[in-house]
C-alpha cells in the first residue's frame, strides 16, 4: 500500500507542477513560436541530465526494437504532439479562457483508461470506474461550476478546444506507452531518453518546416524562464511522474494528473485574484476525495489477508 501511495503522491505533484507552468511559466514564452518552445523546453534539460544520467546510453544500447519504438511513441506522444498541443491551446486564447482546455483536458482518462485495457491487459474494475466517473464530475464542477462551457463561433476558440482535445489523447497515450517503457528503464532512464529523442525529433521538425533553430531570439530573461522550467516544470516534473507510474497502475495515473486543473485554479486565484466559486470548491474536495479512493487500494477480506 505504501508502495501505491507514494506513487500517486508523486504523480499529484507533478501534474501540481505543471498546473505552474500553465499558469506562471510558459505564458511568458508567447514571443516564441510554439515548435521552437517545444524544443526549448526539452533541449535544455535533456542538457543539464548529461553529467548525472550519461550512464543511461548504456542501457539505451541494450534495447530491443521493440522497447525502440515504444521510446519513440512516448516521445512523439507526450513530448511532442502532446506538448505542442497544448502550448498551441493556450497560445491561440491568449490564456483568457483556459477553461475550455482545462474540460477538454479531462478526456486524458479516457484515453488511458482504454489504452491501458487494450495495449497493457490492465483490468479496469467497477470501483475504479466508479470514483473515476466521480473525479471527472469534479474536475468539471472545479472548471465551470454548474455552468455550461461555450466554446462559440470564434474560429481561435474552436481550434484551441481542437487541439487540447488532440493533447488529451496524445498526453494519455504517452501515459500507457510510458508504462510499458518502464518495464525495461527505470524512471531515470526513461526521463533522460524521453526528453533526447524529443529534443531531436523536434530539431527535425523545426529543420523541415523551414524556421531552423533561431536562438538570437532567446533574451536572457526568457533563457533564465526556460531553464526555470526545464528543472522544475519539465524534468523534474516528468522524474517524479515516472517514479510515480512505476508504483501504480497507468489507470489510477489518468486520475491522480487531474490534480493539474486544482493547482491551475488556485494559482489563478493567488496570482491573478481569481476567486473560486461555491460549486468550484465542492468539484475540489469530490475531486481530491476520488483520487485518495482511486490510489488506496481496497482493504482485503481477513480471511485472505490469512492466507
């Protein structure tokens, strides 16, 4: 049990973690075209590894094509169309209506949950489904109260919900692909090896669209943010996401990053004086009371407890 709660500890913190980027950090790169941020965000702290993690080429070496191409899916899910994804969200609403990508973000347990059946075997059980239905009421109470979201004509708008409902799919595929990666790396490893296949299929992305690598753009204040991010937000984030994967279930993983829309709107609320409703603060007490359900497994019956 311990074992399980440090685990969804350590995922709830992350997904805290980056709940400040979407709301502190990152808006302060909107000088920068969003693929070039991407690689910013990872370039650097794939960097900053080399000195601790060089080791990992090693085991990188032993790979299987198939523990390959699972890397490959990670990086391509999570680091970069889920990442660029959701950066082109925000970037699009000029950050004014994050609410809209903070719903539509919520269909990540969806992807995983059914990924995880499919790809992993993972039994998806009713009382997991219970107090994750749960979590996901209130995830939405927490976003919108007893209101309906609009997402209205404007064409930004209905992009920006386009491509947070594309990040939804690619961050809970990461979710289930990371799974199965960490059968082979340990969370270290997987870290370092997600964020330089990353940073390379990005440099390739950046050389074939034309834009290249304009570094002169970076000033010193945005490459001080950068490196901010790259060890809290990014890679310290994404350590303590794997350690956490490794002791749970990619299932009770979907749930526990919903604590990302909770750290988001209090961040809101201390930086900007945003004041959470009523019905908001009953959505974050149902949506913390699920995640505990979700990630404390059931107490077995004293006869099997015998056995």
């Amino acid at each position: 049990m311990r074992r399980s709660v440090a685990g969804a500890l350590s995922i709830c913190l992350a997904a805290i973690l980056w709940g400040l980027d979407g709301v502190v950090l990152t808006p302060r790169l909107y000088a920068l075209s969003v693929p070039f941020v991407v690689f910013l965000l990872h370039l650097v702290p794939f960097v900053l590894m080399q000195p601790f993690l060089y080791p990992t080429y090693g085991a990188l070496r032993r790979l299987a094509f198939a523990d390959w191409l699972t890397l490959a899916l990670v990086a391509l899910c999570g680091g970069i169309v889920g990442t660029f994804s959701i950066v082109k969200a925000l970037f699009l609403v000029d950050f004014n209506q994050v609410s809209v990508v903070v719903l539509l973000q919520k269909l990540q347990p969806v992807f995983a949950i059914l990924l995880a059946a499919i790809i992993l075997g993972e039994r998806v059980t009713r009382r997991f489904l219970l107090w994750s239905s749960l979590a996901i009421a209130g995830a939405y109470l927490l976003a919108f109260g007893l209101a309906v979201p609009a997402v209205g004509s404007d064409s930004r708008t209905a992009m920006a919900a386009a491509w947070a409902a594309v990040a939804a799919a690619a961050f809970g595929s990461a979710t289930v692909f990371g799974k199965r990666l960490l059968q082979v790396l340990d969370f270290r490893q997987a870290t370092f090896a997600r964020y330089g296949l990353t940073t390379l299929l990005a440099l390739g992305f950046l050389m074939l669209s034309g834009e290249g690598v304009p570094f002169a753009s970076v000033t010193p204040t945005l490459w001080v943010l950068i490196l901010i991010i790259g060890l809290t937000t990014g890679s310290g984030a994404i350590l303590l996401y794997y350690f956490g994967l490794s002791r749970v279930p990619a299932t009770v993983s979907a749930i526990c990053e919903m604590c990302l829309p909770l750290s988001a709107i209090i961040l809101d609320y201390l930086i900007n004086g945003s004041r959470l409703g009523p019905w908001q603060w009953v959505g974050a007490v149902i949506l913390m009371f699920a995640i505990f359900r979700v990630s404390v497994p059931p107490a077995k019956p004293s006869s099997e407890r015998a056995t």
